[in-house]
C-alpha cells in the first residue's frame, strides 16, 4: 500500500528524455500525511535516486536490502548490499561497479564509440573470464534477456547464480512442460515417433536419452540413468515400453534406434507386443555403415592411407603446418573429425586444395626444404604431384558423394523424414550409375554394399510406404514407387498396420486409388508444382483433405523422422552437464537441468531451423559442446567454467 501510494506521489513521463530525469523528490513539508510514514522509511533504509544525496552512502549497509532505494522517480526497487569487500574483490574492475543504479544513458550516448568499446571490453571480460565462447552473445536467449534488460532500465534486479540454478530453473521447466502441452494436440494427427540412444559421460555416467519427434520437430521427453546397470535386451524393452505407455499406445507410430543387437532384439519384443508400432534403425547410422564398407576396398584403402600418411606428416611439425597453412590456404579435415562421412570429408579436404599443393610441391621452397629429403616428405611429393594419384582420389570422391549426400539428408533434424529418405535413396543408384558407369565392375560392388545395408532399414516398417507417399517422387515419374506393384503391397500392409478396423483400412485403400492414377485435385497442375516445394506432410495436410480417411493415414506415415542423429548431437553437449563442476548434484536436478537445456536448444533449432556452421577453428576449439570425451582441452575448459 505504501509503494502505491509512493508510486503516485513523484512520476514522469518516459517520453520526456533528460528532463523525465530532473523532476526532484517530494521534501516532508510537501507530502500528505499518509506518505510520510512511507518517505521516512525511505530515509531510514535505502536511497534516493536523482534526490536528496544525504543517504547515499547507507545503501552499501544491511538495511538497504530491506526498503531499497527511489529508482527513476517513482516506484521502490529492493537493493542488495555490494558491501566494500565486495568491490575489492573486483580488484581493478571495482571502478566500474557504482554504488547506485545510474540513471538512463541519453540518447546521444547510445551510438558512442567510446561507450560501445567500454561496454564491449566489460561483456568480454566476463565471457572470457568464464570460458564462454563468445559466439554465445549470438544467442537469440542471450540478446532477448538484454534487450529486456534495456527495456526495464537501471535499478531492477541482477539474478544471483543461485536463483538461475534454482527458482528460475524451475520456472524455464515450467513453461516448458505448457509447451510440451500445446506439443501435443498434433499427436493425434501425425503420431509420434520415439527416438532412443545411449550415452556415457566422461565422469562414466550412463543415461539412456528419449525424445519425441512429430512432424518435423523434437521434444526431449527424459533420461533414465543406467549407471552401473547392464544395457541388455531386456534393460532397454522395461525403460522402451514405459515411454510407449507415457505417450500413449495410440499415439506412437514408430520407435528409432541404432542397429546394435541390445536395440534390435528389444524393439522387435516392443512390435510383437503393439502390433500398430514399428522399429526404425537409424538411417543416418545405416548409410555411415554404407561409407565405412566402401572404405574397406582395396583401393579405395590405398588411397585413403596414402592421405592419412601425408596428413600425419604436415602436421607433425609446427613449423611444417605454417607453411602448409600459408601455401595451400587453410587446414585439412582431420581423417577422424566427425563420425559420420568423414572419410568423404578428408579426401575432399585433399582435392579442393589439388592445384595449391602441387604448386607447393614443385616450388623452390619445398625442394631447398629439409622436410623434402625426409622419407614422408618423399612420399608427399610423390603422391601429390602424381597424376594417377590425384585420378584415384577423384573416382573415390565421385564414388562417395551421393551417398555422402544422402547420410547428410539422413542427418538432418528438422526436416528429414522417412518418406524423403526413400525417395533420395533411390536416386543414389541412378546418380552412380551415371558417374561410375551402368554394369562397370566399380558400380556392381558399390550398389552391392547400397542394396545390402538397407536390407533392415526397409522391412517391415514404413518406410517404403512413406516413399510411395511422397508427392516430390509420385510426380517426378521417374522414382514414383505407386507405379510398381511390390511397393504398393508394402503401403497396403502399412495402412492395414495402423488401421484400427477393417473398414477404416478399406475407405483409405479405395481413396488412394484416387492418389495413384492422379485423379481428383491430385491432377491439379497447383498439387504437381507444390509437391517440389512443401514438404510431404505440408503437402497432403494441404491437398489431401478431399480424401480424409486416406489423408489421415499418410499424415502418420509421412512426417516421421528417420534418424536418431539430433538425439546423439544433443547429447553430446550432456558432458557440460556432467562436469566435474556439477557431479555433486542429485540425479534429480541434473535430470532437470538436462530437460531445460535440451529443450531449450531443440526450440531454438526449431523456429530458426538447421543452419551451416560457418565458424573458424578457433571457434570450434572454443566451443566446449563440440569437444570429445577424453579431449585434454576438456581438462583446461572446465577449470574455466565457474560452479553452478
């Protein structure tokens, strides 16, 4: 009541810049009598701000904390105490920290260089100072909160670390469990897929991570720690199934995996038990098999450790790889940088610099070299300035570059679905086929690994069905699989699958009749053009409306991610959660962290979509979420990253 009554005795109008600032506080002769108990405690407890000056220096005491002080001439804002030894604790920073909320910059400082460089130097101390990189200050979070901050100007409260960890925390959960609410009303339209992986920390914490995935967005739903227990068959089918019954039987079309034994022979338990749910193995896992295959070819081995030999060379020697550096224009791949289509990466790092290595190499510089006479140095040379070796290298690029395309779609998070991947794993025979050539010897071992990889990636679940489906290639002709009958026997087994009764699977088998021979708005030239621009469930979500009980099931088919990769990307940022730091915590609260910042990040992921890192080294080497298990910058990181 006395904060209203105060709030109404001093105000101004925001619009009036300076002056807004300049309109001084009330004196006791002039206050009525039910201000001034108020103005009094006032006087005891806190400051004035842009008033009498007398109090000043009480607000650095105790009772600061209690009555606050007079932000912006008109309401109350509590103080916390920054007591002396405070600012001796900033060192040669204390000079920075004022004792009062300074009042609004005007506006003819904002757009000040020396203001912008002082405020720039101050952030970066604290990014720097905590091992953050600073990339992070791009952060849509981190500048929301600013602007914010901006916005409600000087006086409010600086949230203490414990109070983000804590109330905070539990109010960023909070939000997003309504999210997760308004998530779910598309349940009952696309289905859900359950997405399932496996990790362990660096502090040998075992979790087994499960996530949602309906149309085209991830929600992380929860971990289940499986330290010290065996993940056996048995182990995954007890935590698989609860997930499935959390969700709802109804609701859940499909459960994706890796291909490991543990996985396949509980997830084969889980389809004998729900007869409407199918197993999905990671796609992105089956074509990184596809690659690692194909590198096990003679030559193709040759080739690749021919470049590993030179790799290892270069940068064995500092003063070796500043040269590389200066002379070819950049670093090389490392052979083992990423897990998935590294081997296509390294040997593409080769041929992108072909020209600028073998100018090197028959350079003056490099013969008069000492790393010339070396016997690597001798292999280098003889490999890059050779013809038939760059030739090799580019029959292995043309051999890896589709499928390395098609493990790219595969790995995509958003936007990637069964119904695509089919579609583009057709076109790989056709792409090879015209690079390596129709019936060579090279394109009959290739397509031998092709066909015999996917052998479990397409039975008996829907993805032949949701290619089938896939408007893109119903109307390319070329890769319509409604034009060949095995294919439309799979798509009539997969609606007779999800079917809850004999007449539901009828109705849509008729309708999709219609869908087949083009009839109806199908042959519309407004279904043929958008189907190269919408994605499948966008389109028969658009198109299909004419058709419902025909509709409704595509829907479920179609929109269903292929790939467990955004769940083991996510995960990998699990080891900033366990660090040393935070191993102290309870399993609750780290299972609380790990909801917030996996759902944070997924949201984020979702409304800007996946984008090109195009980031330097040394903000790679900075980023600790992209660090390895067992990195020794791991060690220097996380003595840099204060405590929660």
């Amino acid at each position: 009541m006395e904060e209203a009554v105060l709030c109404n005795v001093v105000c101004h109008d925001v619009d009036n810049d300076r002056e807004a600032h300049q309109i001084p506080v009330k004196t006791e002769e002039q206050v009525s009598p039910e201000e001034f108990p108020c103005l009094q405690k006032m006087k005891r407890c806190g400051t004035f701000e842009h008033g009498d000056e007398t109090g000043s220096e009480s607000s650095a005491g105790a009772s600061a904390s209690d009555a606050g002080s007079y932000v912006g001439g008109g309401c109350v804002v509590p103080q916390k105490p920054f007591g002396k030894s405070g600012l001796r604790r900033l060192g040669r920073d204390a000079g920075h920290v004022p004792r009062q909320a300074p009042r609004q910059t005007p506006i003819d400082r904002i757009d000040n260089k020396e203001t912008r460089s002082k405020l720039g130097k101050d952030w970066a101390k604290m990014f720097h100072a905590n091992g953050i990189p600073g990339r992070k200050a791009d952060c849509p979070y981190f500048r929301s909160a600013m602007k914010l901050t901006q916005q409600l100007g000087p006086g409010m409260f600086i949230p203490t670390g414990e109070e983000i960890d804590g109330i905070y925390l539990d109010a960023i959960e909070k939000e997003l469990k309504e999210d997760l609410c308004q998530f779910k009303k598309e349940w009952e339209a696309y289905g859900v897929t359950i997405v399932c992986d496996s990790w362990t920390g660096p502090t040998m914490t075992s979790t087994v991570n499960f996530y949602l995935s309906c149309n085209s967005r991830m929600f992380f739903h929860k971990s289940v720690d499986a330290t010290g227990k065996i993940e056996n068959a048995g182990f995954l089918y007890g935590e698989i199934k609860q997930v499935i019954q959390d969700i709802g039987v109804q609701n859940v079309v499909q459960v994706v995996t890796d291909s490991g034994d543990s996985y396949k022979k509980a997830c084969l338990k889980l389809i004998a038990k729900y007869n409407q749910t199918v197993w999905q193995p990671c796609a992105a896992d089956t074509v990184n098999l596809m690659l690692e295959d194909i590198a096990k070819f003679p030559d193709v081995a040759q080739v690749m450790d021919s470049a590993e030999q030179i790799y290892r060379f270069f940068y064995s020697l500092d003063t070796l790889l500043a040269e590389m550096k200066a002379k070819v224009g950049g670093e090389l791949v490392p052979p083992n940088a990423t897990r998935f289509g590294a081997i296509f990466v390294f040997i593409q790092s080769f041929w992108d610099r072909k020209d600028k290595f073998s100018k090197w190499m028959l350079s003056k510089e490099w013969k008069r070299s000492t790393w010339s006479t070396k016997p690597e140095g001798k292999h280098a040379y003889g490999c890059l300035t050779s013809g038939p070796w760059w030739d090799k290298v580019k029959w292995v690029i043309n051999a890896l570059e589709p499928i390395y395309c098609l493990r790219c779609y595969a790995d995509q998070q958003k936007g990637s679905s069964i119904s695509g991947f089919m579609s583009r794993s057709i076109s790989v025979h056709d792409e090879l086929q015209e690079r390596l050539g129709s019936g060579s010897s090279d394109f009959n071992r290739i397509m031998d690994v092709v066909n015999t990889r996917p052998t479990m990636l397409k039975s008996d679940n829907f993805m032949i069905a949701a290619g089938a489906l896939n408007p893109e290639g119903h109307y390319s002709y070329k890769h319509s699989l409604c034009r060949e009958p095995k294919y439309v026997h799979e798509l009539t087994l997969a609606i007779s699958k999800l079917a809850d009764s004999t007449e539901n699977a009828v109705d849509a088998l008729c309708q999709l009749h219609q869908f087949i021979s083009y009839r109806g708005i199908f042959e519309s030239t407004e279904a043929r053009d958008a189907a190269r621009y919408m994605t499948p469930a966008v389109w028969w979500m658009a198109f299909g409306g004419q058709y419902p009980a025909m509709q409704k099931f595509a829907l479920r088919i179609v929109s269903q991610c292929s790939s467990s990769r955004g769940c083991e990307r996510n995960s990998s940022t699990f080891d900033l959660l366990q660090m040393q730091q935070r191993n102290h915590l309870g399993y609750a609260k780290l299972c609380k962290l790990e909801y917030v910042h996996y759902n944070l990040r997924l949201r984020l992921r979702h409304s800007e979509g996946e984008k090109e890192n195009d980031m330097s080294t040394a903000m790679h080497v900075m980023d600790a979420t992209l660090f390895p298990t067992g990195n020794p910058l791991m060690d220097w990181l996380d003595a840099s990253i204060c405590e929660s």
